[in-house]
C-alpha cells in the first residue's frame, strides 16, 4: 500500500465555513471582507521605487537598487505578509477567530501584525531574543504578542507549539515563501523590477544579486527570468553562518548551523524549504564586516540609512560589477535595499554594539567608498 503523507502535517488545520445555515454565511462573508481588505491595502500602494545610482567611475556599468523600505511596515516582508495571508485565507485555514502564528528573525512579524489588527485576528510572533528592540515595538504596536526564544533554531517549533496550543494557524514563512507568492505576475517584486527597466539603456540586467532568509525573494526572482526567458543571472550572498552556500555546493538538505545569523533577515541555521538553489546562477560568502561595511558606505552614498542585509546585496553587487569591468563587460546590475536602517541605530550603526561583537567594518567601507569613487577594486586580505 502507498504511503500517503500526513495531510494535516504539510497544509494545517482546516477553518471550515460551519456547514449550512446563518454561521456558514457569517463565515464565508468575513473571509470574503478580509481578502477584499487586503487587495485594498495593495491597491493603496504606490509601487517602490527602482533608485538609479550616479557612478561616473563605473563607465558602462548601471547600477540599480530596487527600494522595498517604503512599504507601510517598511521592508520587504510586507508583500510576502500579504501573501502568506492571502494564501491561508483562500486555502481555507484562517477564519475570523483564528490566531495567527509565526516563526520570524522581526520583519516579517512586523507586517503580519499590521495586517492581523486590520483583520481583527490574534497574532503572536515567535523570535530570537537578539531581534531588533524596535522590531519587537512594532509587533506590539500592531497589538501583536511577541514570544522570544534564545536560539534562532528554536523559532520554528516554538511556534508550532503555540499554533497547536491556541488553535492557531502557523502562517510559516520559511515553507510558503516560495509558493504564496504569485510569481508569474501580480506585480510581485521581480516582475516590477523588469517592467521598471523598460526604458533603460540595458533593460534586460546582466545580474540581479539579492540575499536569502527565507529564500522566497530569490526564488521570485529566479523563476520570473525563466518564465520570462531572460539572459539575466541570478547572484545569491550569503552571510557568515548560514548553511545556504555550502547546500548550494553539496546539495545536502539536512545541513544545520549553529549559530545565528547576524545579519537581520538573511542566512539561517537550516536549509529553508523555500530555499530554491535550482534556480540561482551563483553563490558568494560574504563577512560579516563586509556586510555591515558595504552597508555604511550605502548609506553614505544615498544620504540615507539602510539595513545591513541591503550591505550583504551591495557588497555583491559591487564585486560583480568588479568582475565585469575586469572583464571589459558593460550592463546593469540590480539589487534590493530590504529594509531601512533607522530600525538599526542600537545595532549596526553602533560603534560599541559592533566592537561586542568583533565586526570591524572599517577595511570593507573603505573598500567599497573608494571603488564607488574611483571604480578601483582593491582586494582585501
Ligand atoms: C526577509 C529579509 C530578507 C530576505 O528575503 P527572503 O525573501 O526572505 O529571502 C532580506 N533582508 C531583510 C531585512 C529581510 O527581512
């Protein structure tokens, strides 16, 4: 006899409509009313912008970044809240007394909870103690409930838990990033990138470099230059201990970290299941430092603070745009700022924070200011 998997293992509690009657109708028209809310939430948002840099140094090179810190919960995470929900309510798991339930490093707890108090639901988010403090004010701010755990590892059982405990249904960002997000069309982030380029001198980018933390991004990204057959390849950066680059080298499923990461938002201790390597061009490895150091000198360039996973994709893009004029290679390169920087004041752009820790970003900063200045790539030790 065939196994069949546990179906209540992979897909979740059903959130039935009552069966015939007044509460069925109650039900199907409250689930009705919160799609309709979300699409009005979608339909409000103007789409981010595709920031232009101004490098001379860089001749016949184009350098983009697209800017996902202005969504309403600012980053990122606020297209795949929208889409994690979306995707409970439609597949008939999430209700009007439902507890909603997550596993997040902050960010994607942030914008679950703005939309859980627009929805009238409970939410409760499982996360590293080592989370942001104004992360943690903003789920409480959505009326959100926070429940820290001491090892980043720890999130994903820890909200499984409580999702049993409550009822709940465990939204579970690191299974259905890669799914619930429509990546065909519906103006998710990598079609508004190609449609943003039309009308650049290279439309078509020759790289486009993003990080992973749950991996969903880059699969979008990955999946879109195929589906639209684009020559564009797909760079990932890893952070230090994360185990996505050494799967992307061995293919090994079962590999596990741990430490955590400590570039918010990006590299985890396990092989995501929304991590899809099949669908990248190539990997790199990047320090710490290097990430925070790419990030300081961002921000020096934009006037503007940015998060230290937009220091993870800037510090790729500029090795690859390197290894292009090396090479005597002209294009575009485009790349993602994830989220504002604002939200790191006690963190990375803290001098002792940074010293606790021994990341010394000075070498990379330097490394990177002066290749935007002068487009010379002075390798480091
Ligand atoms: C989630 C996140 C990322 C990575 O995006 P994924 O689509 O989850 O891989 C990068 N930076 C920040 C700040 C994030 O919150």
């Amino acid at each position: 006899m065939t196994h069949l998997p546990d179906r209540s293992e992979t897909t979740g509690r059903c959130f039935g409509y009552g069966g015939l009657g007044p509460r069925d109708d109650d039900a199907r028209r409250w689930v009705r009313d919160a799609i309709a809310l979300l699409n009005r939430d979608a339909h409000r948002s103007a789409d981010t912008h595709l920031i232009r840099l101004s490098l001379p140094a860089l001749a016949g090179l184009e350098i983009y970044l697209k800017d996902e810190s202005t969504h309403p919960t600012g980053s990122l995470k606020h297209r795949l809240a929208r889409s994690l929900i979306l995707y409970g309510l439609c597949n008939g798991h999430i209700g009007p007394r439902t507890t909603l339930v997550e596993a997040s490093s902050g960010s994607t707890a942030v914008s679950e909870a703005y939309f859980a108090r627009q929805l009238g639901l409970d939410f409760v988010a499982v996360m590293p103690r080592s989370t942001s403090a104004s992360k943690i004010e903003a789920v409480a701010r959505y009326g959100g409930r926070s429940h820290l755990v001491e090892h980043p590892a720890q999130v994903y059982d820890a909200a499984r838990q409580i999702a049993a405990e409550t009822g709940g249904y465990y939204l579970d960002q690191f299974t259905y990033a890669e799914r619930a997000t429509d990546w065909r069309s519906n103006n998710n982030i990598a079609e508004s990138i190609y449609s943003q380029m039309a009308q650049e001198p290279y439309p078509v980018p020759c790289w486009i470099v993003m990080s992973a933390g749950t991996g969903g991004t880059s699969a979008t990204l990955g999946r879109l230059i195929r589906y639209q057959g684009h020559d564009t390849r797909l760079c990932v950066v890893d952070p230090e201990n994360s185990v996505f680059y050494d799967n992307y080298l061995s293919d090994d499923c079962a590999l596990t970290g741990e430490h955590g990461s400590a570039i918010e938002g990006i590299g985890r201790p396990r092989v995501e299941p929304s991590f899809l390597p099949c669908v990248i061009d190539h990997m790199l490895k990047v320090p710490d430092a290097a990430s925070v150091g790419a990030m300081m000198a961002l921000s020096d360039h934009l006037f503007r603070r940015v998060g230290a996973s937009t220091g993870t994709n800037f510090y790729g893009l500029c090795w690859i745009a390197a290894q292009m004029q090396a090479r005597g290679e002209t294009g575009a390169i485009v790349s993602v700022i994830c989220d504002d920087g604002n939200r790191y004041g006690t963190s990375y752009y803290d001098a002792g924070w940074l010293a606790d820790r021994g990341i010394a970003p000075e070498p990379y900063r330097d490394q990177i200011a002066r290749f935007l200045d002068s487009g010379v790539w002075q390798p480091l030790g």
